[in-house]
C-alpha cells in the first residue's frame, strides 16, 4: 500500500512540476513580445534620454561630451520654452475643467437613458479610436479650412450670412483656438465619460430611493448630495489623466497648426500655440540639438509627476469613501 | 477539451510568432505622391533610441558584388519628377554592372526623416541638402567632394557652391538654383495706376490699392511671410546679413524698420489668408485668390501657361532708397553620406549624374519646373531661360541675389524664424524680439564655433 501511494505521489508531483513550467512558459510567450516591446521602445529609450541629457548632443545620439546640467539651465532661460510653459498651463486649467464637465454631463444623460444606452456609450466612444492625427488634418482641411466651401464656413453663410473666415489664421480674433479645442473634445470625451459611467454605476440604488422617500427628487439635489460626493475617487483618476494629456499635448497642435520653421518649408504659424512637447520636438529633430531636447522631455516630466503627487495629496486620492 | 486546448495554445503561439518576424522585416521604398502631406509625430523620448527599418543593403565594397545605392530626394511638387529621377537611376544601373540606385521619394517632412535616418548607419548613401551647414560637417555628416570638382569648377555659380563649401572644402554637388521673388500680375498693377514697388513702403500701398476685397493685394503664405525664405530676403534687402564672420549682423535698425513694415503689412489685412495651398505653390496668383504671390523661378511653366505675358516679376522691394532691393537664391545640393559604406560608388554616381551629365541636368533643370542649372555653361544655353519673366529672373538674380552662409544652422533658424513669427503673427515689438534672436542665435554660434 505504501508503495503504491508513494508512486502516485511521484507520478502526481512530477505532472504538477510539469504543468507549473508550461504554465510559466505560456506565460513568458504572451507576455515576452510585450516586454521586450517595452524595454526596446520605452524603458531603454528613458533611460538613453536621461543620460543624454547631461551631455552636449548635436546631430548625433552618442553620449561624449558631458556638460552636466547646462542643458537644463539654458532651457530655463530660453524665453520660448519658458512661453511654451506658460501657454501649456494656461491650456490646462482651461481644457481640464471644460472636458471634465462634457464628460460627466454626457455620462449622466447616458446613465439615465432606459433603453440604448449601448448604442449611445458606442456612439460617444467611437472618437477615441481615432487617431489624432488623422482627426487634426480632417478638422484643418475639411472643416476649419479657409475656403467658402469648408464646413465651418458653409454654417457660417447659411446661418448667420456671414464670410468664410480662415479659421486657423486669423490671429485677431484668436479663432485657432476653437479648431483645437473642439478636436481635442471630440476626441477625448467619449474615454472620461465611460470612466465616469463605470463610476456612476457603482454607486448603489438605495441611496436613491432612500433619497426619494426623504422627498427629495432625481435632478441637482440628488446631484450635489448623492451622485457626486460618490464620485470622488472617479472624479479624482479623471482630472490626473486630464491633466497628464493636456501637458502632453502635440499631435492636434503640431498637425493643425504646421510643423514650424527651421529649415523646413512649412510656415510659421506654429507660434501661435506652442506646447512645450511641440517646442522640444523642433529643439531635437530640427535643431538637432538632442541632449537639449531629452533634458527639455525630463522637465515636463517632472512637471507632471509633480503636480499629479501634489493633486493626489490635496484630492484625497485612494481614500475610502464612507 | 484537453486537446483542443493545447491546439488553440500552439496556434497562437505560432501566429503570433510569425507576426513578430513580419513586423521586424524588410519595408521596401514605395512612395506614392501625396497631394497632403500628413506628418507623423513620435514623442521626443520614443524616437531616441527607435531604430530605423532600413532597406537590407548588401553590404560589401568587394568588386563583384553587388551594391545598392540609396539616393533620397525630398518630394518635388512637380509632375513628372519622381519618374524622372527613377530613370536617370535606372540609366546608371544599367551602364554600370554591379551597382543599382535605389531612389527614395521622401514625402512630407523630409528633414525630420533624413535626420533621423543619418543618425543610424543605415541612413542613404546619396541625399539632398540645400546647405552644407556646419553644424553637419562638424557631425561627420558629409563627405568632401572637391575631387569631384577638378577642372570644372570655375563652371559652377558662385554663390550656388558657397552654399556647400565649409572652410574651403566643397561637402556638396549643386543640382538647381531656386531664385526666389515677387511675382505679379501686370494688368492688375496697371488698372491700378501703380508702379511695381521699389520700397516696403510702396509695397504696402501697391498691396493696399490692389486689394478689391474679392482679390487680395499679396499672398506671402497662409502664415504671413513668416516662412524663412522671404525673412533671409528681407534681410538683405534691409542692407543686411544675418552673420557677419562669427558675429550676428542682423540686429540694426535697418533690420528692425524692415520687421515693423513686414509687420505693418502683415496687420493691414490686404494679404491672402487662409489659400487652399502654400506660397510656393501658385494657384492664388494663377486662380486670382490675389494679385501679388512670393514664389520661386519653379513654378514659372504654370504661371505661364496661365497668365502668358500678363507675369510680371520683381525683387523684394528694399527697405527704403538707402538699401537695395533682394533675390533669395536657394536650391538643392546633392550630398554624400560620410558613413556610407559604398562612398566611392556613390562618387562616382553622383559625378556621372550631377557633374558630367549636361543633358541629364538641363532635363532636371527645365523640363518640370524652372530652376537656374548651377552649371554656367548650362545656365546660359538653356532655351527657355533666354527670354520672358525667367530671362528677367536671370538677371535680378545675378544683381540682387544673396543667399546665407554655411555657419548657418537649422538651430539658428528656428530662433530667427521663432522672433520674427511673433512679430508678424502675435504683434511682438521688433526691437525686442530682435535682441532675443540676436541672444538666441549668437549663443548658438558660439558652441557651434568652439565645438
């Protein structure tokens, strides 16, 4: 008897041993082409910036001459990245708030559809598999473009007699700001507003109706007193990724506005609005001046990082909530 | 159900494997000419370290073996140049066993590719440049080619080859010259009453008086003459350079009464904004979006074609009667990569094809659009170039043509560029802005010079 069991123990081990290293080895099949992805196209590419950024890098990629910090205090006194910074944070406390009402506003009208609210989560979130380039050229030469026949202008004659307008030139009044808004919008929305849908959703029935039998009725008291105050931890993850994507900002700006001057033919229309990721990309690839634009990439990222920890402190993030 | 698990795991596995091997393959060089270019943007940090799928060469320099020449060119708006260039590669490689030239037509943003592209070592054998700037001679970018030179030099226009020299050393092959200047249409200045202007200050009433609403008086790109052609133009005709040895010589106050008419112009709301095309691209002046359009020699075929002797063509007008007025000569160099690893295969191309070859040139030259050939001999006895507004280019452009020098670069570009955007689009003082380019700019010079 004894013998018997101690085989089938054997036997059952070595199966178990058995299946542990095809499960390991299924495991480092799916996810290796992911890690080496990552590794090859995100971590060693940090780390190559950080550590070119300490040293002087025109027109080559090879870390040889070390100039220390000097890189980091010519872009603090470079008055056009110091521009870029200021328009970056302007951006954001205007686009952050704005996107962050349209996308609760939507995501409570959607949560209390009865029936299609499939359709209509489809419908809003279909923007965001879109790119943003292919977005920002349709905005510029389809529907913002100068011509009498472009949409925006065709509105414009057909409901207020008005002339076609050259939407992303005019400087006076600034009227490029609403082509890029409004595609920042389009495209944005739709992923905060399933954020918040996935939160609305959490939040239990019976405070509703315990709320209804108090009398007050579903509209802004509900709103102020139930709803929102829930939402917290929602509202909290939404305004970090708000942030974290407005300071990001380039495709829309770059892609609308043109690739800017240097050499380049294309024209200079990019001052308009520069952020400071588009700034940094004319510093490395234009100006070839590469150790300049990785310490200009690893300030933003600071700035990021910094004001994300800051939010998270003074929101509460991570807290419970009752 | 065990079974069918594993089958499921297996296939997977496999297709994703294949998948992987796909995706790092080959990407062979086929463009398409885009009427848009649509630009593509990694993030700084991602293009670092991202690497190039760079056509497999063959490498190896052993004769017998076969070498693969990659020539890039930009893309030209031209109908008809992708093919040529296609043939004139084609015709080498037949002639010469054991060499093919690959073109590569490079949409969009061609510095940004080729850059990226000279940074690894799989970056083309034979490109295009409009300078040989130092800051790339200094990279190791390009390689001399002064032998390709002897006995013909004297031939080449002057200012063509001192875009390429870099402290007597010639980095580059002069392939068209691209004068720049004011195109217009002469009945429109006639019905007007005016003169074509000889000043910024008659260029601000001939743009005013010729704006009937419908048209506008002068298109200088969607951006205002913002773009870097027309400033180093205006410049000269401020009675100024942009550098003067190491020194920044485009801070006087020529230079800053030249920015507040530019910006007095760009504020009057006579000039063209919001053109469905660019200024090197002449469909304003041409479809009457606007009397007046900056554009180049290039695009003269088509202007002529639709304007016949109604084109006129003047240079940018001077500052006031103390300077003179300016021509912008640019154009495109043909360039050899200093890594490449089939150098002397290249030379000799490029000797065949820029050098040597006069028919080869002139076809370039004058079949698809109007450049000057750099060479003079080839210049003086090209048929189209002898009479009409492209004769009356010649001429203004061996009087009042200028071009920058080689110290030049991309980094001082953007600074210049940068100021006087802000100046023309965002009502900037010129004066400041001019001594924060002059800041911006000298600070550049002198890393550059003590590299």
């Amino acid at each position: 008897m004894a013998v018997q069991n101690s085989t089938y123990d054997t036997a059952n081990l070595a199966q178990k041993k058995n299946r542990a290293r095809r499960d390991a080895l299924s495991f480092w099949i799916f996810v290796g082409p992911l890690v080496i992805g990552l590794m090859l196209f995100v971590y060693i590419p940090i780390v190559w910036g950080f550590i070119l950024s300490f040293f002087e890098a025109r027109n080559t990629v090879s870390p040889t001459q070390y100039v220390g910090l000097t890189n980091y205090i010519e872009l603090f006194k470079d008055p056009r990245f110091f521009d870029s910074l200021v328009m970056i944070i302007a951006y954001s406390i205007f686009i952050v708030p704005v996107t962050f009402a349209l996308s609760l506003g939507l995501a409570l009208l959607v949560n209390s559809v009865s029936r299609g609210q499939g359709f209509f989560r489809t419908t809003f979130f279909i923007p965001v598999a879109c790119s943003y380039v292919i977005a920002s050229v349709v905005w510029k030469m389809s529907l913002f473009n100068g011509l009498p026949s472009g949409f925006a202008n065709n509105i414009l004659w057909w409901v207020f007699g008005a002339n076609p307008v050259a939407w992303i030139n005019t400087t006076d009044p600034p009227l490029y700001w609403i082509v890029l808004v409004t595609v920042r919008l389009w495209l944005q929305t739709g992923f905060y507003m399933i954020i918040f849908l996935a939160g609305l959703q959490e939040i239990p029935h019976s405070l509703y109706e315990a709320a209804a039998v108090d009398g007050a009725e579903r509209g802004w008291k509900t709103f102020r007193y139930i709803t929102f105050p829930l939402l917290r931890n929602t509202s909290i993850s939404v305004l970090l990724l708000l942030f974290i994507e407005a300071v990001q900002a380039f495709d829309e700006f770059r892609n609308i506005l043109g690739g800017g001057g240097g050499t380049s033919i294309a024209g200079g229309t990019q001052i308009l609005a520069r952020p400071p990721l588009v700034y940094l990309y004319n510093v490395a690839f234009q100006d070839q001046n590469y150790g300049r634009g990785a310490a200009g990439a690893f300030i933003i990222a600071a700035l990021i990082v910094l004001v994300t920890v800051l939010q998270g402190r003074i929101l509460g993030f991570g807290k419970r909530e009752y | 159900m065990k079974m069918s698990k594993q089958f499921l795991f297996t296939l997977m596995t496999t297709i994703l494997l294949i998948a992987m091997l796909a995706a790092c393959g080959e990407q062979s060089a086929q463009p398409t000419p885009q009427a848009e270019p649509v630009q593509e943007e990694p993030a700084p940090e991602e293009a670092v370290g991202a690497e190039e799928a760079a056509p497999a060469e063959e490498e190896s320099s052993e004769a017998g073996e076969e070498i693969i020449i990659q020539h890039w060119y930009h893309q030209y708006g031209e109908d008809g140049t992708f093919e040529a260039a296609q043939r004139y590669a084609a015709e080498y490689s037949e002639q010469t066993p054991g060499v093919t030239v690959e073109v590569n037509w490079v949409p969009g943003d061609y510095f940004a590719a080729l850059n990226a592209a000279l940074l690894t070592e799989g970056g083309p054998d034979v490109f295009e440049l409009q300078t040989a700037d130092i800051a790339r001679v200094k990279a190791g970018q390009l390689e001399p080619l002064d032998s390709l030179f002897e006995g013909v030099q004297d031939d080449f226009n002057a200012t063509a080859l001192s875009r390429v020299t870099v402290d007597g050393k010639i980095y580059g092959v002069p392939m068209i010259i691209d004068p720049q200047l004011v195109f217009y249409r002469k009945s429109a200045l006639e019905e007007a009453g005016i003169e074509p202007p000889q000043t910024m200050d008659e260029l601000i009433a001939a743009a005013a008086a010729l704006d009937t609403g419908r048209v506008k008086g002068l298109y200088l790109g969607n951006d205002l003459g913002s773009a870097s052609y027309l400033l180093y133009m205006s410049t000269f005709a401020a009675g100024t350079t942009m550098l003067d040895g190491n020194t920044v010589a485009f801070n006087t106050d020529q230079n800053i009464k030249m920015w507040q008419k530019k910006q007095e112009l760009a504020q009057s709301g006579n000039l063209l904004v919001g053109a469905p095309t660019e200024w090197w691209d002449p469909s304003a002046l041409v479809d009457g979006l606007a009397h007046m359009q900056y554009i180049g020699l290039w695009a003269t075929p088509g202007m002529l074609a639709a304007m016949g002797d109604d084109l006129g063509v003047m240079p940018w007008p001077a500052v006031d009667d103390s300077a003179q007025p300016a021509v912008f000569i640019g154009g495109w160099n043909q360039s050899i990569n200093a890594n490449s690893p089939h150098k002397q295969a290249a030379m000799d191309y490029v000797k065949w094809l820029w050098i040597e070859n006069t028919d080869i040139q002139q076809d370039w030259n004058l079949s698809y659009g109007f450049h000057v050939p750099p060479r003079k001999s080839a210049a003086t006895s090209a048929d189209p170039l002898k009479s009409g507004p492209a004769a009356e280019v010649l001429q203004l452009m061996d009087e009042y043509g200028a071009t920058p020098s080689v110290l030049w670069t991309g980094a001082m570009d953007s600074a210049y560029i940068d100021a006087h955007s802000e100046v023309l689009l965002n009502g900037a003082d010129p004066t400041e802005m001019l001594n924060q380019a002059q800041t911006a700019v000298q600070a550049e010079l002198d890393s550059l010079l003590n590299q």
